[in-house]
C-alpha cells in the first residue's frame, strides 16, 4: 500500500499544493521531551521549492515548539491527507531548518509565497525542510470533509501588530522563547521586517 519516492514531483507536488492543510511533527531529542503536532492552513503559505524541499511560512502563534525542535535537531515529518477525493497521505520525513528575517535567504524564499499577505499574520519565520524519506499511503481510513475556506481570524488579530508589538506579544507568552522543554525558541525581540 505504502510506497517511497526519490522526488517531490509530478502527482506528489501537485496533491502537496493542493492541499488546504498539512500538519508538522517534531521533537526534543531527550528521551522525556515532549513531542509536538501542529496543523497548518492558509492556502498558499506552503511551497515545493525543488524536487527535495519544501517550506512554509511560519506565522504568530502561542508557542514555538517546531522551531525550538528544528533548531535543536532538525527532525521533522510533514503530513498531508486527502479530506476530498481519492484517498491519500504523503510524508515528507526530513530535516528542517530555521530562517529567521535577519536570513539572508529570507527575500528569496519569501518569493516563494506569491499568494499571501505576510504583513497580515505576524510571519515571524520560514521553516525549510529538506526532504530525506518521502513516502505515500492510501488514507483509506481518513473522512471526507469539505473544505470551505480559510478563517479570515488569524489574519484579522495579526494585522494590526507592527515588530515591535509583534515582539512584545510574544514576550508575554511563556512558550515562543522558549519551549515547554526549556529549548531555545523564536530569539526575542524578533529581527525586523526586511523592506520590501
């Protein structure tokens, strides 16, 4: 049922990009550590940049365990099921990295997101994963669902923070400095905005 690819391409690149969300799975490398699932949505805000990499756009949140995770070790799992039509469930098992504002990649791999409007979700980072095991399975077992849109709320609370507020939310918050662990998380206060 399951089978293993060399490249992110073809029918695999385009169940990816189609996806409305897709999850991401990390850990702490001690043993007691605590592992970490997050769901991602907002169309667009993922990209398969080549045949082995993938990014996506990394906005404000409550925590930071993925990238207190990925700077520590680097491990990573990306997931994406079909909720409409035929049955499927990729992974993408690789190692991720951090890009912060201050990243001199960070103009280019923004280009990568032409569908979004980053100044709207507190984009704090992008998250680059290179790809070491890619596999799919049949998802036969996973519901259907309509997608209908994406909330419009995320957008709504974030557009109005500029850095500085940005920085100042977060540094109220007891897990995006660092995580439940104690790992270090977003470095605070964040790096500003590059201009455009």
């Amino acid at each position: 049922m399951g089978k293993s690819y060399e490249r992110i391409e073809g029918r695999l690149r385009t169940f990816i990009e189609a996806q409305p969300m897709f999850f991401t799975a990390t850990a702490p490398l001690a043993a007691d550590g605590t592992i970490n699932l997050s769901p991602k949505g907002l169309r667009g805000s993922w990209a398969v940049l080549d045949e082995q990499t993938v990014a996506y756009l990394d906005f404000a949140g409550s925590n930071a365990e993925t990238v207190a995770h990925l700077r520590e070790n680097g491990r990573i799992t990306l997931m994406w099921c079909a909720f409409e039509g035929p049955p499927n469930i990729v992974r993408v098992h690789g190692r991720g990295a951090v890009v912060f504002r201050d990243d001199p990649r960070w103009s280019d791999l923004t280009g990568h997101f032409p569908d979004v409007d980053t100044s709207q979700h507190g984009l704090r980072a992008i998250v680059v994963v290179r790809a070491e095991l890619i596999r799919d399975t049949c998802g036969y077992a996973v519901p259907l669902m309509t997608y209908e849109a994406d909330r419009d709320l995320h957008g709504k609370r974030f557009a109005r923070e500029d850095d500085a507020s940005l920085s100042e939310y977060f540094s109220r918050k007891d897990h995006v400095a660092r995580s439940i662990d104690g790992l270090p998380g977003l470095p605070l206060p964040l790096p500003p905005t590059p201009a455009v």
